[in-house]
C-alpha cells in the first residue's frame, strides 16, 4: 500500500535529508578545497569560500614526500589482495553455513561475529612475536592475511544472506540434471551472487585502503602503507605542513570516492541484504 506523505512530513524528510548531507559533505570539501589553498588561508576565520587555487600543495608533495607514492602503491598491493582472498573464503564460508546448517555452524557464526567485535588491539598484539618469528614483519603478505581474516566473518554472513535468497529447488534441480556440488556452485551460484561478492569486496578493499592500527604495528619500511605516511605528515619536526597533507588526504580519498559512488548499488544490496527476506 502507497504512502502519502503530508506536507509538513515531506518538509521533515527534505530537512533531514539535507542536514545529512551537509554532514557528510562538508569534511571533504574542507579537506579537497583546503588542498588548493596556501597555509595561511587554510584556517583563516571566517573562511574563504573564494580564493586563487594553487597546486604548491601537490608539488611538494611530489618532491618532497615521495615515499608517499610508493606507500600509495604498497596501499593498492595490500587493499587488492586482501579484497581478493576474502572474497574467496567468504564465497565457499556463505555457501557453506547457508547450505549445511547444524547446531556446529550456529555455534561457529556466533563465534565469528564476537571476534569481529572485539578490539582490534585484542588480536593485534598476540600476533606480533608470531609474525616476527615467521619473517613475515613489514611484508604485504602479512597486512593482506590480516586484513582479509578481519573482515572473512562479516563478508562470510553477507555471502550467506545472499545464498539463503536462492531456493533450494535450483540446487536440486542442478542435482537431478548432473551437475556436481563443485560445478553447481562455481558455474551457476557464483553468476547469481555477484552482487553480494561485490558489495563484500568493497567493504573489505575500502577498510584495507584506510588501515591504520594493523600498518603501524607490523609494519617499517618496506610494506608501509599510505595512512602511516599521513600521519607522519602530521607529526613533522618543523610543524605540520597542512595543505601537503590536505593535498595527499585528497589523493588518497580519490579512489575511495569513485569506488563508492559507481558501486552504491552494490554497497546498497549489501548492507540491505536479507532484510525483506519473508
């Protein structure tokens, strides 16, 4: 049955609807505009909605802080793989705890979601001294292990949910014309549930992307990703240089940015999954 809405309730919506947007929006135009201001026009008061843009910013940031590259490079190694191998084990994960459901899997789902709460700080220290002994300290193997066992319970349940939507007829039907286990899930379920890995591997390359506790701690040199060197922005000996550091937020969000708005559908179903499930 339609709603109407009145219109002192359409009035309500559109506030609503535009102090949520104000909220969202306003940090990241502050970041990108204040990438093309000079210093001392970044915090002036009030603030200059209209100035003479200058790429200073960004020069310096190429010439002065190269190592940021190369973390934005060890950024997309980390957050590409990590997104890869959590898809993978998320997809079998859902099939599994959709198709075979037993007091077992309920008890290990629970598990998986109570580990996924936690500190990350509760899991992160423990492991230090075995990455260490294993050789594996500032490697992008490490972060990418880490990142994606972070995130493989909470894409395993989305998988799941986006299973539990396929009837169980279709895998039966699939069985009485000869397809094996392995080629019914691989040929048929996998085609149907693209949107739900899609929407998986975003939440999971966005989080690698923006990581910071997990890089500071097991990581030095070689696999130090864009976040740390952020950071170090901030924490230079001669003050924090805040339109080079505005300029390499505004690099980093890029990426994110796109990602995000040409996948909104998918990031939608995603957190929308199961919700209207009858």
């Amino acid at each position: 049955m339609h709603h109407t809405f009145s219109p002192l309730e359409r009035l309500m919506r559109g506030l609503l609807l535009a102090f949520m947007l104000v909220w969202s929006v306003t940090p990241i135009l502050f970041i990108v505009t204040s990438s093309f201001k000079r210093q001392v026009d970044i915090f002036v008061y009030p603030p200059r909605l209209i100035f003479n843009p200058t790429i200073d910013n960004y020069f310096q940031l190429v010439t002065q802080w190269q190592g940021y590259f190369h973390a934005i490079g060890n950024s997309v190694i980390v957050a590409l793989g990590a997104t890869v191998l959590a898809g993978f084990i998320s997809f079998f994960g859902g099939y599994a705890y959709s198709r075979y459901r037993s007091r077992l899997t309920a008890w290990t789902a629970v598990y998986m979601i109570a580990v996924r709460v936690l500190p990350p700080i509760v899991v992160t220290l423990p492991l230090f001294p075995v990455a260490d002994a294993l050789g594996l300290s500032d490697t992008h193997l490490l972060l990418i292990l880490l990142y994606a066992a972070f995130w493989v319970s909470l894409n395993t349940m989305i998988m799941k949910n986006f299973f539990d939507q396929i009837p169980y007829e279709l895998d039966e039907a699939a069985y009485v014309d000869g397809a094996s286990e392995w080629q019914f899930v691989t040929r048929i379920l996998s085609r149907l549930t693209l949107q739900g890995m899609a929407a998986g591997s975003i939440f999971v390359f966005v989080y690698a992307w923006n990581e910071y506790l997990f890089a500071m701690i097991f990581t030095t040199n070689q696999a130090k990703t864009a976040p740390l060197i952020l950071s170090e922005l901030m924490g230079a000996v001669d003050g924090t240089e805040w339109g080079v550091l505005f300029a390499g937020v505004t690099v980093q969000l890029i990426p994110v940015v796109l990602l995000v708005t040409l996948a909104r559908r998918y990031l939608i179903a995603g957190l929308t999954a199961g919700a209207v499930k009858g």
